[in-house]
C-alpha cells in the first residue's frame, strides 16, 4: 500500500447552502440523492482537515459558494471576521488545553520515575531466579508494570501534546485567512480540494 504524498498546496471549494455552514453541521436529507456529495462536516473543520494534511507551509486557498440569493454586500468582509474569531477562541482553548496536559505530563513523569525506582528496588530485593519459578514470574510481572506505569506520561507528554498543537497550527493558519465568499454557478453541489466541485443544484441544506 503507498503512502499518498502530502498537497503541496490547499486549493479547497466548500458549497454550502447557509453561511452558518462554516461553522455548523448542515442537516442533509439522507433521501435526497442530489446531496450526495455534500460534507456533513461544519467548513471549518473541512478547512483544518485539508490544513493537517498539506505540507505545512503549502499555499492557502479556500472558497466559500453559496447560492446567489443569499450571496449579500459585505458577507465576505463578515465571514472572514467571523472565521477570525472563532480561530483566535479556539487557539486560546487549545493553549489551555496544552499547559494542562504538559502539567498532568510533567507530574505524571515523576510519580511514575518513583514508582519505577520502587519496582525495581522490589525486583532487585527478589535476586535471581529460577526459570518458571513464582520468583521469576513475579519478577517479569513487576518489569512490566514498571513500563506500563511510564507509558502514561510518555503518550500525554508526546502523543497527546502532538495532536493539541496540531490542531492549534491549522486554526493559526486559518486565523488570517483570505476567505472568498463567491456565488455557486448553476448546477453545483458536492464538495473537493480542487478548484470546484460540480453536479446536481443544492435543495434541502438547513
């Protein structure tokens, strides 16, 4: 199986039915085949999603289409400060959440380096022993309750803070954002990375 090559650039077309769609989930009608190929993510994390897998300086592109009824004089002005916002409350939730873990990490490490210096006091204190013996076994058990008990602060202080600052990364990036705000042309619906995405005209998008 090969490994697919990261984009080099995000180029991504969102047609939604509301403006609100970027920042909620749009209820499709599971009967209605036109609706397809639409997303029923919130844009925004359509947006993250495309950022997480680009290269990470890749281009920034991203392109709101909305039917022309509701496409309205200074929307686009309104959506990129819209987007603005929610960016900047969820880095700030998202830093929260980093100092909490790196705490709960830090404190976590220690206790378990303790524990880790009394297991293997125990395992010491057991001498050598006999192959099959309770001695032996209970020798390996303590062995492995000692990686066990540092794997915890290991996956929060690696795994957990890697995943939280990726998120934060993607929201910095679509902070400043450029959002182009345009009308769908007709006969467009679904949804790609590419320039646009096109078939059957969009109906029942609440």
């Amino acid at each position: 199986m090969r490994l697919r090559r990261r984009p080099r650039e995000v180029d991504l077309y969102l047609p939604m039915g509301r403006i609100e769609h970027l920042f909620e989930a749009p209820q499709l009608d599971p009967f209605a085949p036109e609706l397809e190929d639409y997303d029923p993510r919130p844009g925004l994390e359509q947006m993250v999603r495309a950022v997480q897998r680009a290269k990470r300086k890749a281009p920034l592109k991203v392109t709101v289409g909305l039917p022309a009824d509701v496409v309205t004089p200074g929307l686009e002005e309104r959506a990129r400060a819209a987007l603005s916002r929610e960016c900047r409350r969820r880095i700030a939730a998202l830093n929260d959440d980093v100092d909490g873990v790196r705490r709960l990490g830090i404190r976590t490490l220690l206790w378990g380096l303790l524990a880790v210096l009394f297991i293997n006091g125990a395992v010491g204190a057991l001498g050598t022993t006999e192959p099959g013996s309770i001695e032996d076994a209970l020798s390996t058990g303590l062995q492995t309750v000692a990686w066990v008990v540092l794997w915890v602060p290991i996956n929060l202080l690696i795994y957990d803070l890697w995943y939280y600052r990726r998120d934060r990364r993607a929201y910095r990036r679509l902070r400043d954002l450029a959002l182009r705000v345009v009308a769908q042309g007709p006969g467009e619906t679904g949804t790609g990375s590419g320039p646009h995405a096109r078939g059957d005209e969009p109906r029942d998008v609440r």
